[in-house]
C-alpha cells in the first residue's frame, strides 16, 4: 500500500504539481518557498547528476559498486544546497535539516563504496 501511495504521489507531483501543491509537512515551508527551493536546488541537482552519468558513459567507465550512484546523486545535492544558500536561499530549520540530512547521507554511501569496492577487488 505505501508503495502504490508513494508512486500516486510521485505521478501527482510530476505532472500536475501546479493543481495538486504537495504540502511539505516537515515545517513552514509554503508554496512559494517550495517553488524556489525546487528552482536552486532540486532542478540544478538533477542536472548536474545526469551530467555526470551521461560523461561517464560516454569515457566507458562503469561504476565500481551500486552505492556509487547514490553518493553522486546526494553529493550533487549537498553542492547545489551549498550554492543556494550562498545565492539568497532562504535559511531556515528545515534547509539546514536537509543539508545535514544529505550530508549525512553522502558520508554513508562513501563510506558503503569504500568497503564494497575493496570487497570487490
């Protein structure tokens, strides 16, 4: 059941986020906050992630365990919440919650990579 609401609400939010505003539940972000948190940050991170995976695939080189993509994906969001606080994102708890959160994520999938890779080898 968590699965089927989880992939409702990413269909929603996909494609009518405009009509269906997702409500971020974890504290006072509204739409507008949202709207721009979106623009800096989430966007940018998507971007410089599928940047990243389309160079490497075109220099031929595989990832070496499958906790690398993640720590690509968190530490280009760690980048680009780092770039929008510096460009006037609004900070408040929850930015800085979830620029703790994302780094606490990336130092997890590093370290994970590390000790895969070397089991591999």
């Amino acid at each position: 059941m968590a699965g089927l609401y989880a992939g409702m609400r990413a269909i929603i939010s996909l494609f009518f986020y405009d009509q269906f505003p997702i409500a971020f539940l974890a504290g006072s972000f509204n739409l507008e906050l949202m709207n721009e948190y979106r623009a800096r940050v989430l966007l940018p991170a998507f971007y410089l992630t599928l940047v990243y995976f389309i160079l490497r695939y075109l220099l031929g080189k595989n990832p070496t365990s499958s906790l690398w993509p993640i720590y690509v994906i968190s530490l280009s969001f760690v980048i680009t919440q780092i770039l929008g606080f510096l460009t006037f994102l609004p900070v408040n708890l929850e930015t800085i919650r979830m620029l703790v959160i994302s780094l606490f994520l990336s130092f997890i999938a590093r370290q994970g990579h590390n000790k895969r890779k070397n089991e591999i080898l």
